[in-house]
C-alpha cells in the first residue's frame, strides 16, 4: 500500500517558499504596478524606477547563483513571477520574463566560468538583459540569419541588423546571435554577449505596437561592433543550439505570462458582473453568464495544468520540449479566448481605455506570435506525434 506521504506535490500546490514568493510579488503587483498601468501603456514606456523595484524585489535574478548576488532559486519561481506580474500587467511581465528565461538562463547553461563572473553579477543588480535573434528575413525561420561576426585576431566583429527585440531600450547586455560562417547555415551561428555601451551597437526604431506596449521592441544595429573574442558564449558554431534550447524555455515563460494576463481579465469581468445590474439583478444572476465564467474558469486551469507541468519538468531535468509548445500553444489560445469574453461581459464600458480588460485584451495577441508563432508550435508538436506514434 502507497504511503501518502510519499505522493507527489499535486502540480499547482506550492510549497511554503513557492507561495510566499507568490504572494510577495502579487502584493508588489498590486501596489506598485497597479497604479501605472494606465500611464505606462499611454506612454509607452517602463518608468526606470520601476525597474529598479523590480531588481529590489529580487525577480530580475531569480535564478542566478548567490554568488552572483542572484536568489538561487528555481525555474517554476521565475514562472510564477511571471503569472503573478502578469495578471496586473504583461508589459513588465515580459521585461522579467526575458530577463529570467532567456538572457539569464542562456548565459548559466552555455557562459563560460569567466563570461558568468563577469555578467551574472550585473544582470542580478542593474543591468536588464536583451536577447537578439530575430531579423528581417528570418522570422519563423528565425536561423536565416544575416548580421555577421567576422573574427579579428582575438577579437570579433559584428555587423547586422537585428528586429523586434524585447527589453532594446533598457537594455544593459545583450545576447546576439550571429554567423561566423554563412556557408555552413546553422552549424555556423555563434552566440555573443555583447555590452549595451559597447562602441557600434545602437538601437534604433522602437516599434509602437497593438499591445505590451510599455515593452519595449527595438531594432538593435551593429555597424563593425567590435567584442572580444572572450564574449563567446559556447562555442562557435554552437549558436542554434543556444537559441533553440533556451526558447524552448522560453515559451513556458510565455505561457505563464498568458495565464496570467487570462487569469487578470476573468478576475476583473468577475467582480464586474457581480456589480452590474440588469433587469434588477446582478448579470452573475443570468445563467448564460454563469455558464461562460464557468468555462473560462476550467479553460484556464487546464492551461495553468500544462505550464506548471512544462516547468516543473524544466526543473527535474526531464525532457519538456513537447509540452513547452502544447503551453505556450494551448495558453495563447485561452487567452485571446478569456480576455475577449471579459470585454463582452462588460459590455461597451469594455471597449474603453476606462476598463483595464480592454488592455488585457490587446496584450493577449502577441502570445500567439512571439518566441514562436502557434503554427510553429503545432510543427514541434506534430513532430513529436508523428515520431512517437501518439
């Protein structure tokens, strides 16, 4: 007989650490981040004292080693940072998500003992981290890449132009991806840390977007950007194996930020139908309505079921490829799906900036696009089916 003490942790209880964490970046959320949303997304901008908080609060490190003046925690705390930012704003959620998921991770994995001595401690205290793959042409096929690294004694130097790069603007550091050798296709892409200040990088147009709009997403320019060659980071020719490993994290990250943003929306068109009457009564007293919360309610707990399992496999060293795609696939999908279900429960005051829904509702869209279009979700998991037999 099974001893139920030795069960496994069901998947969304949370230890003592994982819910203090919660609630201590739900408070700041709430607190801090509330009051700005409105401002933020008019401005399209994070105000720099807000970052400063959130490196205060201790999300922007939340993986990264003491040593290095990070938290030394686990991947599911970044995700649950992201949830939880997330649900008051997407914007700063996915400055954090970047921050966490990508730029941090890619340098623990593939950065040399020097390369995490001389980084890690700056991007735990001040410096918000950028991660620059994509370019004109290489959108889905995200490896057809043009900006070169040309190698000058033991130094190399770079030259592209790379597109839609979240955290541009902030920026301190920045994880480019380049081709020392355009005739060996992907085996010749190669991954550089590259200093924001360093002389040839510049940022360039800011794009003014449909949602996460106090996010930035810059064009990054590298005009003969010249790094020393102890900014590698792994080894040359390895840089498809950095991006396609450290994305396939990422897009967990994404699915907690569309849980999140889900999961605000249906928590506003909630109270909201408890106070709007009708007919005399609340619109919470019409069955229809009730059946709609209801299904949104179950559409977002499958949701939350599978970037909880993706990341708590992350974390025990398990294969998660596949279920990093059904949740960023399948999360996406519910929250374009919520979120336009909160702004028809609220009726025309939804369709205003008056109600954050309408918000919401923007910042949903990008889910379905960045870090992986849903298309190409589908591909990695069709692959799979096809090769495992179901």
């Amino acid at each position: 007989m099974t001893n139920p003490g030795s069960l496994a942790r069901p998947l969304t209880t949370l230890s003592d650490e994982e819910q203090l964490f919660r609630d201590s970046v739900r408070d700041f959320a709430r607190a801090e981040i509330g009051p700005l949303v409105r401002e933020m997304d008019d401005r399209a901008e994070i105000p720099e004292a807000l970052i400063s908080q959130l490196f205060e609060l201790g999300v922007m490190a939340i993986e990264i080693p003491e040593r290095f003046g990070g938290a030394g925690a686990g991947f599911f705390l970044s995700i649950l940072a992201v949830e939880e930012l997330s649900r008051v704003d997407p914007s700063i959620a996915v400055l954090v998500d970047v921050q966490n998921t990508l730029v941090v991770n890619a340098v623990l994995k593939w950065g040399s003992p020097g390369v995490q001595q001389r980084f890690l401690p700056a991007l735990a205290s001040d410096t918000v981290g950028a991660y620059a793959l994509s370019e004109a042409g290489s959108g889905s096929d995200a490896f057809a890449l043009t900006t070169r690294a040309v190698q000058d004694g033991d130094d190399y130097v770079l030259t592209g132009r790379k597109l839609w790069i979240t955290n541009g603007r902030e920026a301190g550091l920045f994880i480019v991806m380049a081709t020392v050798d355009p005739s060996a296709g992907h085996r010749g892409i190669t991954a550089f840390v590259v200093e924001g200040d360093r002389p040839g990088l510049t940022i360039g147009k800011k794009e003014d977007k449909l949602g996460i709009r106090a996010s930035s997403t810059c064009e990054v320019l590298l005009d003969e950007c010249r790094i020393p060659g102890a900014n590698l980071l792994g080894e040359i020719g390895r840089g498809y194996k950095v991006a396609i490993e450290t994305l396939n994290e990422g897009r967990i990250g994404i699915g907690a930020q569309m849980v999140g943003l889900a999961q605000g929306a249906l928590d506003h068109a909630t109270a909201y139908v408890r106070e709007r009457e009708q007919f005399g009564q609340p619109i919470a007293a019409f069955q229809g309505v009730q059946f709609q919360l209801a299904q949104a309610a179950t559409d977002l707990e499958m949701a939350r079921l599978g970037v909880y399992n993706a990341a708590r496999l992350r974390d025990a060293g398990q294969p998660f490829l596949t279920e990093a795609a059904m949740a960023k696939l399948f999360t996406s999908q519910i929250a374009e799906r919520v979120t336009s279900l909160a702004v028809q429960l609220f009726g025309g005051a939804g369709y205003t900036k008056d109600y954050p829904v309408e918000k919401l509702y923007r910042d949903a869209k990008i889910g379905q696009i960045y870090e992986g279009t849903s298309n190409m979700q589908l591909q990695t998991i069709a692959n799979q089916v096809i090769r495992s037999g179901g």
